[in-house]
C-alpha cells in the first residue's frame, strides 16, 4: 500500500500508526526504514539491509536484498519515496514479486504506479463544514481542532480551549486546510503569541515556522519549505501549471484548464497528471482542487514569473464566455445544467467579478459576467449577492464615465430586478427607471423590456396592481418585438397572468398563464415552468376549482425539487397547498403547511418575496384556519409543521397521504432486520416521522452532532443518499406490515 498526500497531511504518522498496530502480527517483524535524506538510488536496498542489521561491506545491491527478505514474513516501511520514485518502484515490484511474505507500505506525495499498488490518500483532518454550526464545546471532537488543542497544551501548560475561543480555532484550523503539519506549527507559535494573533496571521499560513527541531527534517519546520520541496519534484512544465492554477478557486474542470493555462503552456493533460499524481491536485468528481495552502505557493510563483495579469485576464474571458452560455440556455433544455455549473464555479465567479472591479479595462466584463447570471443569482437564491456584485461595477463605473451604452443599461436592469427579489423595493425601482431611461435614450429595445417587466414586478410585489398590469402590458408588447428567440416574452407573460389574478380581469389570468407555460414547455426550462404551475394552481384557487389547484401545485413543487430548487418557489406551493387543504376541510393539514412555510422563510429571506398581496392573503388564512381548530390546535398543528425538515415538509406537502398524519415521535417496533443499532433504528424513526436532526436531538436529549453523526451512519448502512429515502423506506415497511 502507498499512503499519498500532500506534504504535511500526515504520510508518515500514519504509517507509523499502522506499524504499531500490526506488532505481533509478522514474525519476522516491522522495519521502518526512512528514505527522505537519501540522495542515492543505488544505496536504497543497502540502507533497507542497514536498518535491519543485516548489511555488510559488500552486499549493497538489490539481489542481496531479496536474497535477505525471502521466505521472511515481515512488514516494511518505506518512508518518503517520492524524490527516488522510479528506483523504490523497481525495489517494491522486485520485492512483490519474489518475497510472498513481505508486505510494504510506502509513503510518497505520488504514487509508484505498478502492479499489486493500492494507493490510500491520506486526507487532511476532520473539520466542520463551511457555514456548519458546532455546539459549544464540542469543536475538539474534530481531528484538526484537537491536534491544535494537544500540540498547544505541550507548549503552553496553561492552555485551555474554552468555548469562546472555539470559533477561532476552528476557522484557523480551517484556514489551514486541516494539514497536521500546519496546525502544529501553529499550535507551537502559541509559546509566544496569543490566539487572536495567531489566527490573523494563518492568512499567510505558508509564514509559519516553528523553532528547530532535532527530531524532524528540515522542510517540516516551516510550511513553505515543505511545498518548496514539492516544487523541486516537479518538472518545469508542472511547475508552471502550478502557478497558473493557483488562478482558480474551488478548483476547475480540465476544460476551464486547457482555456485559462492551455494557451501559454501548450498540451495540459499530462501535466495536471503528473500534479495530481505528486499530490499538489486532487481530482474530485469532474474537478481538480488544490488545497488552500498548495494555491498560496502557486499565487506568488505567478506573480514572481510576472505571469499574474495575464493569467487574470484569461481567467476573467473565460468565465465570460461561459456566462454568454448560460444567459443563452437559460430557458432551454439544459438550464439545470448550466445552473449547477454556475453553482459549482461559484467561487470562480467572484474572484472573476473582483478582477474585474480592479481594472478599468474589464469593467464592461465584469457588468456582461453579473447581468449575465440573472437566472443563477435568481433562481439559486443569490438575489443579494447578485444585487451587491452590479451594485460595486455600477458604483464603480460611475467613477470612471457612467456613460449610458448597453452593458450599463443591462446591468441596471438586472440589479433592479435582483434587488426587488430581494425585499428593496423602492431601491429596486430606482434603479429600473434609471435602467428604462437609458435604454430608451440608447435604443436598446430589450433592456427596457426587460426592464419594463421588472418594474411592474416591483409595483405588484407592492401590492399596486393597477400600476403593475400597466407597466407588465406594456412589457409583453415590447418583449414581442424584441427579436426571435426572447424567452423573456414567456417571463412577462408569467408575471402579467399572476398580476391578473389579483386583478377585475381575472378571467383572463388562465388563458395568460397557459400561454405562459406551453412556451416555457416548448423552451425546456424548468425553472419557470415550476412557477407557471404554481401561478395556475393559485388561479385555480381562487377560482374555485379545488381538484385543478391541487393537481397544479403538487406538479410545480415536484418540479422545483427535481430541478435547481428555489426556495421561494417551495414556500409559494408549500402556501398556497394550506389554503387549498382549507377549502378541502382539512384545517389541520392547512395549519401543518402553512407553518412549515413560514419556517422556510425565516431561514431564505424575505417571507414570499415581500409580496403585500400574499402576505395579506396569508394572514386571512391564517385566521380562518385558527378560528376553525380553535387557538390551541392550532398552535399545536402550525408547530408540528414547524418541526418538520426540508424533506420531510415537501414530502408532506406532495403527499396527502403523508400529510394528514401529524410527525409522531412514538418509536415502531424494531423494522424487519435492518442493519442498525437500537439506537440508529431510534433516530431512522424520527427521521421518517419528519423531525429535524436539531428536534431528534431535543426529544432524545443528546447533542445536534451525535443525531448529525447517526444519520450519517444511517445512510451508509442503508446505502442511501438522502434523508427522504429513509422516509420512503420506513414507511412502505409499516404500510406492508399494516397489510400483512
């Protein structure tokens, strides 16, 4: 076996930890023999032979050696092969094949490549997720936070790690990367610096250093001298890669590396191989990801190449390109995969957008790249932050000229309708009637359109609906003559039927909305087909047709869920379900969902989009609702819908047979024999009951991470994915054992 990672990710301890686990078990017992300070090919068997104590003057080579191991049943370490790849490659194939006794562990930051390997990458250590909450005092179950707190406590006795100083452990732990050798230089540095000090500092974490060390190599007292000798492994061409994808944050797929580096490097391929075969890169799914530390020293080998600004510029094109592709396929067939690219790159695209604010030249970019991503920002529930990125590049562009061209009207166009999304209304239609006049000045027919249609969203989110109709009539009659093909002619479209539901002309809400929807049907995106369904639901609604608004609403929250999932599209179908289960004699089912949404909004942002109208329709449900259960059974019925998880809500809201059961916390009788402890089958049943992890927790008194860890557990048991399959599981067991 061949232990890989990167330096400092802890190959040899590891390694170590193996041996000392396997004593006793090989009678010729387990030799650890260290390599990092040879130089020499050739002296590699005698200094294996010398560790043994079994080496004379003479017998130095490798027939000696195997002469040695045969018919010896013993373990062997090779500790730090990667500077003498090729030779210890031959060494271990030799030894393979004629000492069937001999099992080797090799620690390398590549591997050897020959038959009978299998290569282990040693992971960093465990820390929360980006954004997870940590119960107070329970942030050292992590690896990475109680290697901090053991290797601090050796050096600073009185060291305590209290639970207000977890956060910052944490986030220094994670600026780290989770690296062992990273953390215990800078565990070692609280000898003379305090805490705080520390963690500001891990932002340059490759200036790390830890006083000299007789017990460890010259390159692990300092991060840098550990990944410079990384650097000196490589060939020039894998160096210069290095540099030109430390560009990329959160890593990027082959083909954003052969655009962004490819041009100035040449082929690609058998470089990123050889990056990820030395550890610098990691292939994860379709991307090649380099930890924070490993992009650091590839950041200052570009700028001393002098090879930064190009690199930024290739980097800023080619997101641009890529967000022409998406704006164009935004309504298409293939929306959910260009979204999820979008989701994926995420951080690309930020660190794209602040390139861009940084040079004058790339501004016009940086306002195609965020105007550009309208139905990402959108749809992904991004509004704010998309609102924030036009707002910067408009701001900073009015510094510089602010001259009306197509690029400003666009992105003012696009900031007003994110920002209107987003609850600001009155800031919102500022900046679409600055957007309007400036398209009609430059004669740009879609932006003012399209902008035309945001504001009278704006005036309909108001709850002005005269004002709205008229601002979305005269949408829709510019976005027909905007050319052939103009998706945002079945956007306005959607927007001027919802207007007219609310509306004295209401009778033609219908035929509007069904318009709508054989277009965004024709176009394949599913996006505001959902929403079509939802508004066609609500119109059935509130006319009275009971059967219609069912079958619409379900459909529509199905879709969102199957497709990039918006969470005001969940909390409108989840809604307007509750007042159809009203009218169907269900208070309680009402009560349940009505509840459940209001949850949602409290953790996605302004409740149904700010939207005065419904929320004025929701307050007179909830008081029907109420008076008919009576205050008590209401509150009891509105906090179970509360309690409930993403999953197990949409579920409930989908399914009338689920949903007319109210969460039970009661534990079934053991199911069939399934694999799991009492205690998991426990939490799988409040898991199918529809209790979030934070409520199976309250109810069963331990902490969030305990019923966070079981249902990990759980779902590797059971082969699973995702918690809605343990619902379907458990509950199609009690339903064939109510049958039998």
């Amino acid at each position: 076996m061949t232990l890989t990672g990167p330096g400092g990710v802890g190959k040899t301890r590891l390694a170590l930890h193996i041996a000392n686990s396997a004593r006793g078990a090989f009678a010729d017992g387990i030799w650890m023999v260290p390599l990092a300070e040879l130089s020499q090919a050739d002296l590699i068997p005698s200094t294996i032979m010398s560790t043994m104590g079994k080496v004379g003057p003479n017998r130095t080579d490798l027939d000696d050696l195997l002469a040695l191991l045969d018919n010896l049943e013993l373990l062997l370490v090779l500790d730090n092969c990667e500077h003498l790849a090729g030779p210890c490659a031959e060494i271990a194939s030799a030894i393979l094949e004629r000492c069937p006794k001999v099992r080797l562990i090799m620690t390398s930051r590549e591997g050897l490549r020959i038959d009978g390997e299998a290569i282990f990458t040693v992971p960093p250590l465990s820390l929360p997720g980006a954004g997870e909450r940590v119960a107070s005092g329970s942030a050292v179950l992590f690896d990475a936070v109680a290697l901090f707190k053991e290797r601090a406590s050796a050096v600073r006795p009185d060291f305590v790690l209290s639970p207000e100083d977890e956060p910052q452990v944490v986030e220094l732990c994670r600026r780290l990367d989770g690296l062992p050798l990273a953390i215990e230089l800078a565990a070692a540095s609280m000898r003379w610096l305090p805490l705080s000090e520390l963690t500001v500092g891990a932002a340059n974490p490759l200036a790390l250093v830890t006083p000299h060390r007789r017990s460890s190599p010259d390159r692990q007292h300092t991060l840098r001298a550990s990944l410079d000798y990384s650097y000196e492994l490589c060939s020039p061409g894998a160096r210069s890669l290095w540099a030109w994808m430390s560009i990329f944050r959160g890593g990027a797929e082959l083909d954003a590396i052969r655009s962004v580096c490819g041009p100035d490097l040449g082929a690609v391929e058998p470089l990123v191989a050889e990056l990820v075969d030395k550890s610098l890169v990691t292939l994860t799914g379709d991307r090649y990801v380099m930890l924070e530390t490993i992009r650091q020293y590839g950041s200052e080998l570009l700028a001393s190449a002098g090879d930064e600004s190009a690199a930024r510029r290739a980097h800023v094109e080619y997101f641009a390109a890529m967000t022409s592709d998406l704006e164009a396929n935004w309504s298409g067939h293939d929306q959910s995969k260009h979204l999820g690219w979008a989701k994926m790159n995420q951080a690309n695209i930020r660190i794209s957008l602040e390139y861009c604010l940084e040079s004058a030249e790339l501004l016009d970019t940086g306002l195609r790249i965020a105007a550009g991503l309208w139905s990402f920002w959108a749809a992904c529930n991004f509004e704010s932050e998309g609102g924030m990125w036009l707002t910067r590049l408009i701001n900073a562009d009015a510094e510089l000229s602010g001259s009306p061209r197509p690029a400003l009207a666009r992105g003012l166009w696009v900031m007003g309708f994110l920002t209107v999304v987003d609850g600001q209304l009155e800031q919102g239609r500022r900046s679409l009637d600055r957007a309007i006049a400036m398209a009609r000045e430059i004669g740009d027919l879609a932006a003012e359109a399209n902008a035309t249609h945001a504001r009278g969203f704006a005036e309909l989110l108001a709850g002005r609906i005269d004002s709205a109709l008229d601002y979305l009539e005269h949408s829709v009659k510019l976005e027909h003559g905007v050319p052939e093909p103009n998706p945002f002619y079945a956007f306005a479209l959607l927007t001027f039927g919802l207007a007219l539901c609310f509306s004295e002309r209401r009778e033609e809400a219908a035929s509007i909305l069904e318009r709508a929807r054989s277009l965004f049907a024709e176009g394949g995106g599913e996006f505001l087909y959902s929403w079509s369904l939802v508004f066609l639901g609500l119109d059935a609604l509130l006319s009275g047709r009971l059967d219609a608004a069912s079958t619409f609403l379900t459909d529509g929250l199905a879709r969102n869920v199957q497709g990039p999932r918006n969470n005001q599209g969940v909390i409108w179908a989840i809604e307007i379900l509750g007042w159809t289960a009203l009218y169907e004699g269900d208070a309680r089912r009402a009560a349940r969902l009505m509840g459940g949404s209001e949850t949602l909004a409290d953790e996605t942002g302004p409740y149904l989009a700010g939207f005065t109208t419904f929320r004025r329709l929701h307050e007179d449900y909830t008081t029907r609702v109420r008076t008919a259960l009576g205050g008590q059974v209401f509150e009891q019925e509105r906090s179970a819908g509360q309690r409930l998880d993403l999953e197990a809500l949409i579920a409930a809201a989908i399914d009338d047979s689920r949903a007319t059961q109210a969460p039970k916390a009661e534990v079934s009788p053991a199911k069939l024999d399934l694999p799991l402890t009492p205690r998991e089958r426990e939490i799988a049943e409040r898991v199918a009951a529809g209790l979030t992890n934070r409520a199976i927790a309250a109810e069963l008194v331990i902490s969030k991470r305990t019923v966070d860890t079981h249902v990990e557990n759980i779902l590797v048991k059971l082969g699973f994915s995702s918690r809605t399959q343990i619902v379907a599981l458990l509950t199609s067991m009690d339903s064939a054992s109510s049958r039998s």
